[in-house]
C-alpha cells in the first residue's frame, strides 16, 4: 500500500518561499510553453448558488497532479473560508500517489508568484513601487511575492481598512495613500465590481489582473483592458473566464490582441514595446503553475528539508 506524505497548510509554506514559489512558477510557464508539461482544461462542477468545485489537472517533471478546489463565496458567513481543497500528487512513470497536499496553500503561492514573474517580464525596467487593490489573502500573497521579486515600497487599497493596514504593517507599505501613481498595479478584488476605468489607466504602468478567475467576473472596464498591451496567463481560459472575456465578447479584443505569458519569457514573443504603454496581464491561475509549486512543496519534504506525517492507504 502507498504511503504518502501529508502536507498541511503550514507545511507548505514552511517548504516553498515566495521566492521559491516564483522559481517554480516562472518555470512551470516555460516548461508549458514548450510543450514538456501539459494541462486538460480545468473542469467547473457547479453548485450554485452554494459554490462551484474546479478539477485541474496537470503532467509534467515526473509528476502528475489533479487539484480539487472550491469557490464557495457565502462561506465566510458561516466561518469557513471561501476556497479549500486537496491537491494529490503522483509519480507520473507508475501512477503511485506520492502526497496529499493543501490546495490552499499552493493557490496562494502560486497565484502571488505569478504576480511577480508577470512584472519581472512586462513593466517598465524602472518598475519599483506597487500598488495593491484588494488586500484579502491572494493580494496579500501577490504583494509579498512582489516584495520578495525586489519590488516596494507599496500601496495598499481595500474598502476594509483592517485588510488594507494589516498587510501595509506588515510590508511597511502605506495604506492611505492613492495607488493609481504606482508603477505596477495588482487587480485582487472578488471582480463583482469595476476597479479600473479607462481614465485610470496611466502610460507606463504594468497591471496584474489576478481578481477575475471565472465566468461573469471583471475588475476593468472594457475600454480599460483595450487601452493596454494584453498578455494572458492561457488563452482559452483568459477568453471564457478572465478579465479579457468582456472585451472578447464585445467583439474589441481577438486572440491576435493577446500575447501567452510564457512566450515572452521564452523569448518567443515580444513583452513590452516602449515605456509609455500600460501593460495588461490576465491571470486566471493554471494547473501547471499548481503543479511547480506542488512539486517543489513535496521535494523539501521527500528530501527532508521540512518535516510532513504521513498516512498508508
Ligand atoms: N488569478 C488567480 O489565479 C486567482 C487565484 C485565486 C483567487 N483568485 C481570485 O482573486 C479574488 C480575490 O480572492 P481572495 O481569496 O483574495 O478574496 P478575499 O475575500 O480574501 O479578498 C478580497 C479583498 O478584496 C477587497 N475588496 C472588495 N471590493 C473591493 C474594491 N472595490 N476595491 C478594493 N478592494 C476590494 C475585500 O475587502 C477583500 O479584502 C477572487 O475573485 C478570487 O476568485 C484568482
């Protein structure tokens, strides 16, 4: 009987730093973007008005993974998080589960890393302070994963100041101040309200749209998001579920307008042009970024750099 490790919440993060998480993350992209990993499409199985559930898949380093995670939004009224699940990683070559691990934990470090690895490749070379609008648990990782990339001091915006002076304490970053001026903004709201109109949007700036994960969410108006050089996490998933889904089905972005994240960090397309453009990156999150991070989670525990029980099926 297979005997897997059990990797909790702590765990994880105990095993991959954001900087470790930006690592895997920037690699996963460019192992998917030369074919050496791969993802079927992310399947939604719907409860509403409850919630929905997510299966995302993915192969690649030896390893495959599927992992089952939630969106429940009424759940913080009744005390429990919005998004939980479990990631099962295997041994690719004999299907073998290897590890249970905490969805939690890898979504939050991968959704923070690629952040990050979106600025590293789209702002300006003089790109330094940062702005985040929406300062819950993923803005609060994008911002420490910016920070950990070398980018701050920072802005922090949210209509509950508790969120917003929470995370600026802990960054020293300010939370009374406008964000609009910084050089990289990150979109992290529940993307049931518009954020940014097109007046907003300032020549030069880099935008991480991390908020709008699925069907019916945006964060920019549509004029906002044509204003902008787009670049996208997966097409087929940024066009069905993005932020860049409103302006595909209004007709005034094609998938010619909208260049892969990976591409550009293979070399393969180009990022920015010029430093006056405002860049735009639709992050919607995929397998294969869960994957890096899963992977690089496990190792450390497999080669005994953190500590993990473990259980016999
Ligand atoms: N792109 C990805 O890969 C990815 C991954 C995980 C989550 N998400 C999405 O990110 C969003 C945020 O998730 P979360 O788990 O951090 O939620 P959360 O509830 O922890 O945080 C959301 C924060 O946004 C704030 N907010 C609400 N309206 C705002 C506004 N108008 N301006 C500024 N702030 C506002 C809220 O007060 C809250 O602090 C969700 O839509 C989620 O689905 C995306």
């Amino acid at each position: 009987m297979p005997e897997l490790a059990l990797l909790d919440h702590d765990t994880v993060l105990a095993a991959v730093s954001p900087t470790g998480a930006i690592e895997a993350t920037r690699d996963a992209f460019l192992r998917h973007h030369d074919g050496e990993w791969t993802m079927p499409s992310k399947v939604y199985v719907e409860n509403y008005p409850a919630g929905d559930f997510r299966a995302m898949p993915a192969l690649g380093g030896g390893y495959a993974m599927v992992k089952w995670i939630t969106s429940f939004p009424g759940n913080p009224a009744k005390g429990l998080p919005t998004v939980s699940g479990v990631l099962v990683l295997s041994d690719a070559e004999t299907g073998v589960p290897l590890a249970i691990i905490d969805a939690r934990a890898v979504t939050a470090l991968r959704t923070g890393a690629v952040a990050a690895v979106a600025a590293d490749a789209l702002a300006r070379e003089d790109a330094a302070t940062v702005g985040v609008i929406g300062c819950g648990l993923h803005g609060t990782w994008a911002a420490r994963c910016m920070v950990a990339a070398g980018y701050g001091p920072g802005v922090c915006a949210d209509p509950d100041p508790r969120a917003a002076a929470g995370l600026a304490e802990e960054l020293g970053w300010d939370a009374d101040a406008d964000p609009s001026d910084c050089d990289v903004l990150c979109f992290v709201t529940p993307g049931h309200e518009i954020v940014l109109a097109a007046g907003q949007v300032r020549p030069g700036a880099h935008l991480n749209m991390l908020g709008a994960d699925g069907p019916g969410k945006a964060e920019a108006e549509i004029d906002a998001v044509r204003a902008c050089r787009l670049f996208c996490d997966e097409w087929a998933q940024a066009s069905h579920g993005g932020e860049l889904t409103g302006a595909v089905e209004a007709g005034v972005v094609t998938r010619e307008d909208v260049t892969d994240l990976g591409a550009v960090l293979a070399g393969d397309a180009t990022g920015r042009v010029d430093d006056d453009e405002t860049t735009l990156f639709d992050s919607t999150g995929l397998a294969i970024q869960d994957l890096g991070v899963a992977i690089a989670a496990y190792e450390a525990v497999r080669d005994g750099r953190v500590p993990a029980s473990t259980v016999t099926l």
